[in-house]
C-alpha cells in the first residue's frame, strides 16, 4: 500500500476531485432499514447498485487514484517550445499506430489532451492571445496554429479510418474497437478544410523564428500528416495514379521525419504532460482502463512505413484483373508472416477496392468474373463453354441449369477473394462454410457433364472434365483449411499426425485432377504455366506432409476411443448434413479409418524391415505412399523446390508477385534443410523422439523446425 496516498494525505476516494463525504446521507436514510432487507426503485437495479460500488481495483475503480497517477492541472495554451511540438505530434503518431493495431481510441489517440481542448486553441475564438506571453522560443502559434491543425488531421484521419473499418470488411471488437467514447472525430468537418489548415500551419511555420532545424521537422510532420489524410480520403479504384503518387510522397515525408527525430523529453515536462493515459475516467466508456504503452519513435516510423506499403500493394492490386492472382497475393501475404501482414484498415480497404458492393474493381460486371473464373482456370471462358454444352445437351431439361451455376458462382467468387483478407481465423471459418456451396456449384457441373453427348468428342475433353474446373478451387480451400490449423495453432499433439495425412491425401486428388486437365489447355499459356509451377509445389507440399504424418506419428496415444470423437469434432465441417441432398459424393473427406490403416501399415513396415522381412502388399504400398522413413520424402521435397527455383517459374498468375512466390520457395526449402537430420533408417526411427519437433508459425506456418536434444532438455 506504499503507492496509495495516506489517510491524512488523502481523506476520500475521490479526493482532488471536489468530492464531498456523503456518508451521513447514507446512515441517515437507512436508519429505519432492516438487516437483509431491500429498497427496490424504479429503473434502479441490482446492477446499477453494484456499478456503484468502489471495489479497489485501480483499472476498474475509477475513485481511486495512486499518487503516480495524479497529475497537475492540464493548461491547452501553455506555450510549447518546438521540439516539444515535435515530440508531442510523434507521440501521438505512435499512438494512431496503435489504435491502427487494434486498441480502443480512449487508450490510445484520445489520450492526447489537446484532442479534448481544440476550442479553447482555437485561435478564432482567443480573447486575447497577446497576453498568453511573448517569449520569442515559445510563440503561442505553435498551439494555435500549429498543433490545432495537425490534432485536426489526427481526428480526421481516425475519422475516416473508422468509416471505412464500419464498411464491414472487419469486425467490430474482433479486429477493431469502434467506441468513440462520445469524443468526436471531427465527422462533421470537410476533409478540404482540415488540408487547408495543415497547409496554413506549414506556411506559417516557413515565415515564422523558430530555429530552421526544428522548423523542418516541423514541416515535414505537417506534410506526412497531410499526405496520409490526403490518401485516405482517396479511392484507388476512381483515382488511381493520384493515389500511388500520394503514397511516394508519404513515404518521402516519412523519410525526412526520419532524418529529424525528435529530442527526448522529460516526465515533467509540457510535453509528457499533454498525454494522460488515465483520460478513460473522463470519457465515457463501460471499458477498463489499459495503459498501452507507445511505441518508440523508430518503431513507429517502421510500422507507418509498412503501413505505406501495404496502400502501395493495394495501389498495384487495384490495376489487376485477374481473380486468380488476387487470391494469390490473398494467400501469399497469410504464407509469408512478415511485416506486410496488413492491419485492418489495410485488409478493409483491400476488400473495398475488389468489391464496393456494385461493381468489381469499380468497373466490372459480376458476368465479367464468372467468364474470367473459368478462363483463368481451364484457358476457356464461360460463355464458349455455354454455347459447347447447349450444343451437345440431351438432359430431360429444355436447356442447362446454367443459372444454378451462375448464382452459386455469384455466391462464391466474390466472398472468397474478400475472405482472403479477412483475419486469419475468420478466413478460416469462412472457407468451411463455403465448402457445402462449393460442392452444390461442383454438382451442378457433374449433372451438366452427365447430359451431354460427348460420344464423338476426343478423349479428355473439357466437357469431360468441367466439374473438376470448381474441384480445383474446392480442392485448394480444403487443404487451406487443414493446413492453416497449424498456423493457428489449433491442432494438439494427437491431431497432428492426422492433419498432415489427410493433407496429402487432399493434395494427391488435387494433383489428379490437374493431370486430367493438362491436355485441355493451351501449351505456353498462363494457365499451362500455372498448372506446371502447382503440380511441382503440391507435389513437394505433398511430400513434405507425408514425412510430417509419420515423423508425427510418436505424438500420438493411439487410444482411438478417444481419437475418435475429436476427430468429429474438428472435421465437423466435412460432415453436414446438408451434403446428402446432392446426387454427386463429396470429393477428398477426412476418413479417420483409412487413417487408422494407414498408420497400421506403417508400423508394420517399419517393424518388418528391421527384422529384414517385407511382405509383397506392403511392399506395394509403400511404393504408393511412399518409404516410411521421412528424411527421404524431404529430400524429394527439396529436389523438387530448388528445381522450381532453378527454372525460375512463378507460375501464371501471379504478376507483379512473382518474388515473393519464389520467396515462399525457399522458405520450404529452408525448412526442408532444417529437416534434414530427421530419421534415415527404421532403426533410427524407433529411436527418434518426436519432442524434439517445434511447432512456431514465426519459423514456418504450416512446418515444424527439428531442435537438438539438448534444446529439448
């Protein structure tokens, strides 16, 4: 109780406040009260009698204030010298950093107090600005103009920030907090009229005496804060070349912020006191009250130049029109945990500019995506493969159930690309429940397939093969969904071992159905290109899986009593019931039993060629499966991925992304060498300890890293 002011220092809870003790209202009206008896009031509850109570806890009990958190009177015309400007406005960049991260404004950006005082420094409104003081190094403009102005383009920023997180491509209290705390953002003030302030403020600054060193970080905090609301409240899919050209020069703004960092300042100082993290006692919020420690000044001008580059890629996507290549760059910037994990402006934004609800990219049609959903898979649109099919139709039908594909397409499209850029887990959720539609489109096609004549088309042709056109996407979000259980970390040890059988399993049907495929599309074409890059990578993805289901194999109790009934419960998604109104089965479902098999077999194997006796069927099965020992799936695995680096083949689709397509190469491949050391030999394998496997996302989302014994002890 150190900390806590004495009795004698501090007399009532609230002390310093103006409170007054109102103990004798209490006794006196409760007089004639009985023990355990209750006065009931209208409108007045149990609940509102408890949030009443002080209960002691400082992040709760807004009454009880420790003497590191009292604080001298707050003066908004207190004249600043620059470099406590300066310090003031990077602090609250910092802080705009971390509501950007997903933390409440009333811990955040409203703890600046000036953001609370804009009136009173209002230099319209000051009754007598000549007696504030002349002291030359404080002239009390850098309050009025300078700092009103960028407080203003803070709160404007915030503002539109807010707007576009409530379009609903993130979610409230999931990936952002929307309370405002009844503080305004400035709603109600013109974007134009916040520029023309910032732009006052830096014309001011140019004639003004302060000291040209501060004077130019000054200018430069000034046109950063300008360029960034400037973005903002740009559209990249109406303006597009203005847009990029706003995010160079933030980017130059933010360079020279850079080169002039601000002088550090000390507790006591005007400039510390113009925060106060306790502000949330006067605001109102039904929130605790959290410190959120700001970043450094180096960390924040780090963060904000990732921020910059995520606009950036957003500036390039918008100039993109294929769908295929969007999902790539969707999946590549979950695959890649690095700093242009973007937060959830950048990820709202991004869905924005795909879809704004009317129009793709703000130009195309939803007709437009259904022609390039197929040309971008199979090299041949949807409206040939309409006339094809109306050609050769034989079904009871008058004509297709073209408009089932259609709707189902209109369904699924759209909210999958978005999904891309969605939270990790919300994607996630998103993609099991598409699935069933998925399924219902792959059906449509199979019936489509099924009443045509195809007697005197050649063998493979496209209308042969138009279900597995869908199956390759369905496929791909299946094996999403398991793989990235690891990357969120959601598998136990026992689910391990399962994920990464059925995995390959996933991968072995999806490398089927691009051999089927192979022949119907154009040599040297995107899609030729891109079937060629995926059937490398899935096959070394499916390698790697392999090695991983034995090597993981340890983990595991083999109580299938109680495997069983977790293995329901995180595959459930695969076995609604919705599925068995559809004539076709569904493609690559997780079998527990055909695990169990598999597992069974493998052991066996492993016994028998120690004891130098393989039966023929195991035998046969191995060649099918591959060797049991896993050091030699990941030598295959590595083989395959330094060749597709060699080759230097991003695929067809990526664009401007191939980089980072061929980074995600080597990350494999860094993760095979890792896994180098891991059994060679069944011998050695009985003598492996399956500890000595680390699951990190930061090392690779979907991969363990093989740690030495000693790590382990």
């Amino acid at each position: 109780m150190a900390d806590v002011l004495s009795i004698d220092e501090l007399e009532l809870p609230g002390a310093g406040y103006d409170f007054h003790d109102v103990t004798s209202l209490f006794v006196e009206a409760g007089v004639e009260l009985e023990p355990n008896s209750l006065i009931f009031m209208d409108n007045f509850t149990l609940q509102e009698s408890m949030s009443a109570l002080e209960i002691g806890e400082p992040r709760l009990d807004s009454g009880l204030i420790v003497r590191e958190q009292l604080r001298p009177p707050f003066n908004p015309l207190a004249p600043l010298l620059p470099e406590e400007l300066c310090w003031i406005l990077d602090r609250a960049l910092a802080y705009e950093t971390e509501f950007h991260a997903g933390n409440f404004l009333a811990h955040t950006v409203h703890t600046l107090l000036y953001i609370h005082h804009l009136r009173e420094i209002d230099p319209d409104v000051l009754v007598s600005p000549s007696t504030m003081g002349n002291d030359p190094s404080r002239p009390i403009e850098l309050v009025t103009i300078v700092l009103r102005s960028a407080v203003q383009g803070l709160l404007k920023c915030c503002d539109l920030t807010w707007r576009e997180l409530a379009r609903g491509g993130a979610y409230d209290t999931e990936d952002w907090q929307s309370d405002k705390c009844e503080v305004s953002l400035l709603e109600g003030l013109p974007v134009a009229f916040a520029l023309s302030k910032l732009d006052e403020a830096a014309d001011w600054l140019s004639r003004s005496t302060v000291p040209t060193i501060w004077k130019t970080a000054l200018r430069a905090r000034l046109h950063l804060r300008k360029t960034m609301l400037q973005i903002m409240s740009t559209d990249p899919t109406k303006d597009r070349y203005e847009f990029q050209n706003l995010v160079f020069m933030a980017k130059d703004h933010l360079h020279t912020v850079q080169a002039n960092p601000p002088l550090d300042q000390g507790p006591e100082t005007l400039a510390h006191l113009a925060f106060d993290p306790y502000i949330g006692r006067r605001l109102q919020m039904a929130t605790p009250i959290r410190i959120v420690p700001p970043p450094s000044f180096q960390d924040t001008c780090k963060t904000l130049n990732h921020f910059l580059d995520g606009l950036y890629e957003i500036g390039l996507l918008e100039t993109v029109d294929q769908l295929t290549t969007w999902e790539t760059v969707g999946n590549l910037r979950l695959w890649l945990p690095g700093p242009l994990i973007p937060v959830p402006y950048l990820r709202s934004l991004t869905q924005s500019t795909f879809y704004d609800g009317v129009l793709i990219l703000n130009k195309y049609p939803f007709e437009w995506m259904i022609n390039s959903f197929f040309s971008e898979t199979v090299g041949v649109n949807y409206d040939s493969i309409k006339a094809s099919v109306a050609l050769r139709w034989v079904g009871p039908e008058p004509e297709p159930p073209f408009r089932k594909v259609e709707r189902s397409l209109y369904k699924l499209i759209t909210p999958h690309i978005r999904a891309q850029w969605s939270n990790p887990p919300r994607r996630r959720r998103h993609f099991m429940k598409a699935l069933l539609e998925w399924h219902a489109l792959y059906d449509s096609l199979a019936q489509i397939r099924d009443n045509i004549d195809l007697e005197d088309l050649p063998r493979g042709h496209l209308l042969a093969k138009l279900p597995d056109t869908v199956l390759l996407w369905r496929l791909s979000i299946v094996r999403e969904i398991v793989l990235s259980g690891f990357q969120l970390e959601l598998y136990s040890d026992e689910e391990r071992s399962f994920a990464y059988w059925y995995a390959a399993q996933v991968i072995d049907i999806h490398l089927h159905c691009l051999d089927g495929l192979f022949p119907v599309v154009a040599k040297d074409s995107p899609v030729h290109r891109e079937m060629l890059y995926q059937v490398q990578f899935l096959t070394a993805l499916q390698s790697l899986c392999t090695a991983l289901f034995i090597i993981s194999m340890p983990l595991m109790s083999f109580d299938w009593t109680r495997i069983r009934p977790n293995f329901f419960r995180r595959y459930k998604w695969a076995f609604r019931a919705e599925y068995d109104i559809f004539e076709s089965p569904v493609v690559a479902q997780p079998e527990l039993h055909e695990f169990i098999r598999a597992c069974g077999e493998i052991l066996q194997f492993r016994q028998l060629s120690i004891m130098q006796r393989i039966p023929t069927g195991l035998t046969e099965y191995v060649q099918q499966n591959g060797n049991p020992v896993p050091v030699e799936s990941i030598q295959l695995a590595r083989t395959i991925l330094v060749n597709l680096l060699e080759s230097g083949n991003p695929g067809g689709w990526p664009g401007l992304w191939a980089k980072d397509r061929m980074q995600l190469i080597r990350k494999l491949v860094s993760v095979c060498e890792n896994l180098a050391g891991l059994p060679a030999t069944p011998e050695e394998m009985d003598a492996f300890n399956a500890k000595t496997l680390k699951w990190n996302p930061e090392f690779h989302p979907w991969f363990p890293s093989l740690l030495s014994a000693n790590d382990v002890a």
